[in-house]
C-alpha cells in the first residue's frame, strides 16, 4: 500500500518537493494545502501560489484554508487519515493538535544546516555572511520553531557567485531529491533522528524590501554579497535625487578612492561605486520607473558635471577616513 502524505507548501522552493513524491511510485499525495491566492503586480491580480499550480497540474486535490487553528481545520486534516505530513515553506507554525494528526507526525523541510540558520531567511543569510557551504535538512516537526530533531542532512559547496534565487533552486531540487528516501525511510522506522544543539542554534532575520537599502559605509565586499542574496527579492537598492535606483548585479572592486561613500565614477570603462573600504562595480541597475539596463548606459543618461553620489542608509555619505 503507498505511503498516504498531505503536503503543506505554497512557494515555488516547494514545488520540486511535492513533484517528487507525487511521482514516487510508493507514495499517495492525498491532498495539496497551500496559502489562499494573492493579489499581486500593478493590477491586483489574484496570484495562485506555485503550489497550487503544480498540485493542479498533477491532479491532487487542493485546499486552501485561511489558517489550521480552527477545529473546523483540525478535522478536515484527521479525515485524511494521513500517514505523515510533510512540510515545505508553507508559511504558517503548527500547533500540537495538528503535529499530533498524521500517524508518523510531521516532517519539515529546511534550507540550512540546522541548528545554523533557523527562521525564514536561511538562504540569504548563508550568501550574506559569505559561507563556504549551506545545504538542506529535514527534521521531525516540534512546536518550536525549526527545532525538531534532525532526520536527514546534505551539504553543498558554495563558490561565491549565488544569488538568493539561484541558490534557492538549488537546494529546492535537493530537497526533491532528498525527499522520497527520507519519508519511507522514515516511516518504516529505519531512521534514528539526531536532537539539535541548542547551543550553536543562530535565527534569522524576515526580509523586508526596506532592508534592502544599501549603505555604502560598508565594505564593498559586504554590499556585494547583499546584492547576491536580495537577488532577486527584496533587492539591494540605494536613492540619487530623491529616486530609487535596484542594483541588480555587481561585482567586488577592491580599488580605493579618496572620495565620499557612495560616490559614482567611471574608470576604466567600468561603473564604480565608493565603499567603506573598497569599491563596488556595477554591472546592471534599475532606475525608478525603468526596465533593468547596463550601469554604463544608465551612467551616460545622468546630466550635470559633478559625479553622481549615491545616499547612504545611515543618512549622508561619509567622507573617506
């Protein structure tokens, strides 16, 4: 008899994870949930989540509850009659009556390497602070937040070029891979989970587009990861004029100049930005109102003689030490 599963998912991270079970020969995906659709984009557009898309296209049977804390909830999970719940980025913290649901519980898929990274902006983080590896694990839900105990685990290698959406599908076709394996493993008894050191457990911080400002106090090698990992949301963005200005993609220039943060040059036929300690290359930008274009064409349209400086999220840009 095939393995009975509700999924729990709604981003586009989650639907490699749903495929490959639903694909598994020993595995009934009984049901979709996923978060109610969404208006979005200049129209206010109702946006079905990517999940949804996907379950649909594979035939499954979806829902989309406003939320699991009501008992009207509860019940329509326990007439599943569910062998386990698995959980992908679905977006909501499940309470104990819905953990203790499914006969083997619920597991819950993560893209770090817990305890490391725990919270809702694991991936970003990982470019952020310039990690050498970040990976996928998969752990036995509890109450608390990404806490539970760790089932299974696989690291990659990072080389500094990811961005937050690159890196991202990467590890949501890891965890499609790992997935399969892992639940009937799981649910035969053949896997002894592993409980997570408190003690080196970090927490993320939520991204907020407001978070993506730019100050160019930093060191340049700092913005240039941040540019990477808001890539391609929240974005890194910075103001000239009163106008917001998206840094789309940059590249690290270790040149130093005796010029104010955050001021514009061209040099060498190349966009430089000044930093804290450093320079930042621009390579593609999004002015206000405008599609994505080279920084050197987007240089070129700006008028007047002194070279365009950039604000700074701490206020002015400071002048060099």
């Amino acid at each position: 008899m095939a393995l009975r599963i509700v999924f729990f998912g709604s981003p586009q991270f989650a639907v490699p994870s749903l495929e490959a079970l639903a694909n598994h020969a020993r595995v009934s995906v009984d049901l979709v949930v996923t978060q109610p659709d969404r208006r979005a984009g200049r129209g206010r557009d109702l946006v079905a989540p990517p999940v949804k898309v996907a379950a649909d296209a594979s035939g499954i049977p979806i829902w989309q509850p406003d939320s699991l804390r009501t008992e009207e909830a509860r019940e329509r999970l326990r007439t599943t009659h569910a062998d386990l719940f698995v959980v992908v980025a679905y977006g909501e913290l499940f309470q104990r009556a819905v953990l203790a649901i499914p006969t083997h519980g619920c597991l819950n898929v993560h893209p770090s390497l817990l305890p490391r990274y725990r919270g809702s902006a694991p991936i970003q983080t990982a470019i952020l602070n310039g990690d050498r590896e970040t990976g996928v694990s998969i752990i036995q839900m509890v109450r608390r937040l990404d806490a539970g105990p760790i089932v299974a685990q696989r690291q990659i290698a990072l080389d500094g070029t990811e961005t937050g959406g690159s890196l991202s599908d990467t590890l949501a076709k890891l965890a499609g891979q790992m997935l399969p394996d892992v639940v009937l493993g799981w649910t035969a008894g053949r896997i002894e989970p592993r409980p997570q050191d408190d003690e080196r457990a970090t927490v993320t911080r939520e991204l907020t587009k407001a978070g993506g400002e730019i100050d160019w106090q930093d060191e340049a090698g700092a913005i240039e990861r941040q540019v990477r990992a808001y890539q391609p949301w929240p974005t890194s963005w910075t103001m000239l004029g009163g106008k917001r200005v998206v840094i789309d993609r940059a590249e690290l220039d270790r040149r130093e100049f005796r010029l104010p943060f955050g001021t514009v040059i061209s040099e060498d036929r190349a966009v430089l930005v000044t930093c804290g300690t450093g320079s930042l290359r621009l390579l593609e930008v999004r002015p206000e109102g405008k599609r994505a274009m080279p920084a050197r064409d987007w240089l070129r349209g700006l008028h007047g003689p002194d070279a365009p400086r950039f604000e700074s999220a701490k206020g002015k840009s400071g002048e060099p030490g």
